[in-house]
C-alpha cells in the first residue's frame, strides 16, 4: 500500500502507529488514513481513525486530510454495522486540552453504542436566551 504520510512526529503515538512502529488493531487503512481499535473502548468495537499524516488537532488538519478522515469514519461506521449489529454510533472528536484531547494527533472516535449501555452524555445543557445567541452569530459573523 502506498503511503501518504509526509511527515510524523517521532514521539507521537500514534504516528509511530501509521509507521508500523508500535503495533495495533487495524480495522481498514487507505493511502490516507488508518482506523485501528482503541485499547481502552467504550465500547467494544471502539475505532480510531487517524490521518497518516500528522496534524495535531482539528485546527491544524488541512481540509482534504479531514475530506479522507471523513470517508474512513463514513465506511468504519458502516462496517461496525454489519459485523456488530449496533443500536447506533457517536462519532466524536476533541482538539484542544479543555475538549478532553490527551493524543495530539488528529484522531475520530467511531463508537458503536447499545441500547442500555453504561456510557453517558458528554454534557447535560440548556436552551440559551435568543439574545446570547445573537451576540454570539455576531462575534460568529465579525470573524469570517
């Protein structure tokens, strides 16, 4: 298979995945991406899917990396539904420390989810007033 990556980052686990270098379980790979199982599920069949190339989060990833990463979540979802039988999926990401991101290289959680499972919702909110919507479209709308 070819491989896409450009570059990696030595001490980053999960470049030193995509290179062969520390080993896994691989679920599907393409010339741009590889989707492995996490060692610490959620649930089982768990997978991670991570450009080769390395950005560290969503804000560094260039457009048509994420496009890839995008096409792999797409098919490992579908392929979880046929050999696992799910009641449904998240497909979650965190960039940044606050978001709860402990591997700095891009990476989507696909995890299939059963009715009845121990997982919780990441945040419990409720409706904003208009007006702090508003204000925020407009810091929103300021920026673009």
């Amino acid at each position: 298979m070819a491989n896409a990556m450009i570059w990696w980052v030595s001490d980053c686990t999960f470049c030193k995945i995509v290179a062969g270098r520390l080993p896994s379980y691989r679920v599907l790979e393409d010339e741009y991406t590889v989707a492995f199982l996490d060692i610490a599920p959620a649930s089982p069949g768990h997978t991670l899917v991570v450009p080769r190339e390395h950005a560290a989060d969503v804000w560094t990833i260039s457009e048509t990396a994420h496009g890839h990463v995008a096409r792999m979540v797409h098919r490992v979802a579908a392929l979880l539904k046929a050999a696992l039988a799910p009641d449904g999926v998240n497909v979650v990401h965190s960039t940044g420390e606050a978001a709860w991101q402990e591997v700095f290289h891009f990476h989507t959680h696909v995890v299939p989810r059963r009715h009845g499972d121990d997982l919780r919702l990441m945040w419990s909110s409720q409706p904003a007033p208009s007006r702090e919507l508003e204000q925020t479209l407009e810091l929103i709308a300021a920026a673009r």
